[in-house]
C-alpha cells in the first residue's frame, strides 16, 4: 500500500468499513442495523478519551451523564426556540443558565447575557457589539487590540465583519503586554480583549489592568473566558491564588463562558455575558418590514435547537455546585501532577505559571518538542500542539483524573524526551511544516493545504 493510500485511509477511515452515500439510498436502510453502525463508530472514537489520553476536548467523560443529558435533550430535538409561543420553556432554560453562569462570574443585577452555539459564536457575536456600539460615537474604521495569544476565532469573526485586528506581544510571563496594548489603541478602537485563560498556555491575562485601559480611553473589555470561565470560580473556592478577571474588574463589560466545556452540557452552547442590557441590544437584529412578519432574533443563528438549551439547564442543575467543585478539586490535583512532573524531567519548560492546562516547550536548541510529541502519539496519547513557540499543552478535563492517568503519561513523556534526544535532526511527522511558517511564501504554502485539508472534510470518501 502506497504513503497516499495510508493518508486516505487515516483521513477517511470508514471508507472501506461502510457505505459511502452519495445520493440516498433507494430504500431505507434498517434503523437497527444504522444504529448498530453508528454505536460501533462512537465506542471506537471514544476509546483514547475514556481512557483519560487526550489533552481537552471531552471535558466530562461519564458516559451515564451523557445518556441522561440525551433523554433530556430528545425531549426538545425538534423545537426551534424561535418559536416561543410553541415552546416557552425555552425561555425557562435560557433565562436560568444566563443567569447562573452570572452569579457565578459575579454579575450584578444590572448584568445580563445570552446562549451560543459555542466560544467563536461567542467571540464573534461581542465583536459585533461592540462594533455596533461604537457606530453611535462615530467609529468608521473600526479596529480592536488584543495579545497574539486571544482566540482565532475573534480573527475570523474581526476578518468577517471588516474589522482591523492589532496583536499586541506577550510578557515575558507569557500574558498580555499592557503597555504594548496602550501604544495600539487610537480614537477608532472599539475594544480591547483579555483571556481567563488563553488557549494555548491557559493562562489568566493582567484583566484588572486591561480593564482599566479599557476604561481610561472609554471602551469596552471582553474577557474570554471561553476555556476557563467555568472552572476559575471553583478554583477560587478551592484556595487557588486566582487573579481577578470577571465582573469584580471595573471596566470588564463583558465576558463569555462555554457551557459545554467546564459546565459539562452537550456540545455546543456557550454563554455571552454583558454588565448591562444597553449594551446587549446592540447584538439584537430586528427587522419589521419584512413580509413574513415581524422577524426578531437575539444574535446570528436563527432556527435553534431546543433540545441543546433544556440539556445544558438539565447538566447544570444535575451536577450542582458540590459535584462541580468535587470535579474542579480532581482536575487541580492532577494539573498540578503533570506540571510538577514535566519540570523535573530534563529538557522541558512549562511555559507561565499553569493551573489547569499545562503548556511545556523544549529548553534546549537540541530538542525538538515536535518529535516528543510523535512518541507520544505512539504511546497513545493525544496532546494539542503549538506554536509560536513550538510547545505541547495537556489540557486536564475530568477523563485525565482517573487514578494513575497522570502518572503513566508523565513516564510516557520522560520516553518521548528520550526518543527526541536520541533522534535530534529527525524531521517531526507532527511538526513536518512548520519551518514553512513566519514567512510570507510559507504561509501561503500552508493556508493552500489547509484550505485542502477543509475541502476533504466536505466531500466523500473517494473509492
């Protein structure tokens, strides 16, 4: 079998298991047989999660809880929350979990907000406001500072909306530069952007001092809170030294959450949180003119589901705060394992100061962290890789807290320092294009693959 035929079958490893569709079948198929199917894909899919070997992306792990979350949410599956008067129950669920998520991060009576699809809904949907905002003081050309470090998808949504992005540096802790923050604000910004805590190195930004920037020139501050927003206020209730970065910060004016992260809901909800309704109304779109009726909506989406609203209530309510503490209490613990663990093994830094997503780089030239990872992909492990610099980070989700999870990854990575060592100059198969970026012939190399990798993901299985 040819390297080509490898990569096929790795991006589209069920096209020689099953029927690729592409037009509908005849018949219908037998709705046992389909399903039979379709639980053979998920316990496969699930296998490297369940066993706690993958940095992030399932963040509650307890299958029970998501059986029970999918009888909650079938009740809804076919409700569009559009149509309230159908379906006033949605106001119940959406109203409670904004206002939940609220007391949570501290917001005051005057504090309000929505529910999303997911983090970049969120991001983009604060963009918008406050580009709208700041149309009523005569912005024409928009712009917004941010750290390198603050979510792409504030890019994408600051690219959609024509908007310009300012990237400001990092400290040498790895947060937000304020100072260079300051130097990029002008009378067109419209807002500044923190993170509690970033993607990449999950890291808390100076909040208290971006805010007071904010203030200062009179704009507004998102904090995203996206990752962390849900796990922080325990952390707080654990003991944790945790720096202030939500409603308690004058100037922060809004913040958004992900539900279906640390709160534990299905996939994909998020909550978007502003201090006041003034300035919430201008993500709304009204539109009375339009021959089919009044049309109102709270934000980009139209039709939604229902079924994702009642289950994430359903999550919240389900786990309380005792369980979201006894679970936040787990993820500490064992954060602080794996960090320990890495800064006694030779050869790696962790980068900042880490509570729970544990960003770590080589410290030396002869050490490519891209390699460390290829032995850790063959251990089983699935970390998320970065760069800018070159680094690995091991988001811990509850998964990762099983007893001796911690453990065997840290021996497993102490064997992947090893095999890195022993291969120094090897190209990386999980860093292979990396040298191609910072330059502009490079990146242009990469966005045309990765523009290829986004059109595969949309087409069928080739025979």
């Amino acid at each position: 079998m040819s390297e080509f035929d490898d990569f096929i079958d790795g991006f589209y490893p069920y096209r020689k298991q099953s029927i690729n569709y592409r037009r509908i079948p005849d018949e219908p198929r037998d709705r046992a047989e389909v399903l039979a199917e379709i639980k053979a894909m998920a316990r496969a899919e699930d296998s490297m999660g369940d066993e706690g070997r993958v940095s992030g992306s399932l963040y509650s792990g307890d299958h029970e809880h998501y059986g029970y979350l999918g009888e909650v949410f079938a009740q809804f599956s076919h409700a569009n929350v559009l149509q309230r008067d159908m379906y006033p129950s949605a106001t119940k669920f959406e109203a409670e979990i904004v206002a939940m998520v609220l007391d949570l991060v501290n917001g005051d009576a005057n504090a309000c907000g929505v529910v999303t699809s997911g983090g970049s809904e969120s991001l983009i949907t604060a963009l918008y406001t406050y580009r709208e905002a700041a149309r009523e003081r005569g912005v024409t050309k928009p712009n917004v500072v941010w750290p390198i470090t603050a979510h792409v998808a504030l890019d994408k949504g600051a690219h959609w909306m024509g908007i310009e992005v300012r990237h400001a540096p990092l400290t040498e802790a790895y947060t937000a530069d304020v100072g260079a923050m300051a130097d990029l604000i002008d009378d067109q910004t419209i807002a500044l952007v923190g993170s509690a805590g970033d993607y990449g190195h999950g890291l808390i930004d100076p909040i208290e001092e971006i805010a007071a920037l904010a203030a200062e020139r009179g704009i507004g501050m998102h904090v995203d809170g996206c990752l962390g927003g849900l796990l922080w206020p325990w952390a707080e209730a654990l003991g944790y030294d945790i720096p202030l970065w939500d409603f308690r910060v004058p100037g922060v004016t809004s913040i958004s959450a992900d539900t279906h992260k640390y709160g534990y809901a299905l996939k994909g909800t998020s909550a978007l949180l502003y201090r006041d309704k003034d300035l919430r109304r201008h993500q709304y779109f009204t539109y009375p003119d339009w021959p089919g009726g009044l049309y109102l909506s709270p934000g980009l989406a139209g039709s939604r589901s229902g079924g994702l609203i009642a289950s994430t209530w359903a999550a919240m309510v389900t786990t309380g705060r005792s369980g979201y503490l006894s679970a936040a209490r787990g993820i500490f613990e064992t954060a602080t394992t794996i960090r320990e663990g890495i800064e006694a093994i030779d050869g790696l830094q962790v980068i900042g100061d880490p509570k729970f997503l544990v960003a770590f780089m080589a410290d030396r030239d002869d050490l490519d962290i891209y390699l460390v990872n290829d032995a850790l992909k063959k251990a089983g492990w699935r970390m998320n890789a970065l760069q800018l610099p070159a680094a690995l980070h091991f988001c811990v989700t509850r998964p990762n807290t099983r007893p001796g999870v911690a453990e065997a990854f840290l021996e497993d990575l102490q064997s992947a320092v090893d095999y890195a060592a022993a291969n120094a100059g090897t190209p990386a198969e999980s860093g292979a294009m990396y040298g191609f970026g910072g330059t502009p012939q490079g990146n242009q190399t990469i966005n045309m693959l990765m523009s290829g990798v986004l059109d595969a993901m949309h087409e069928v299985a080739p025979e």
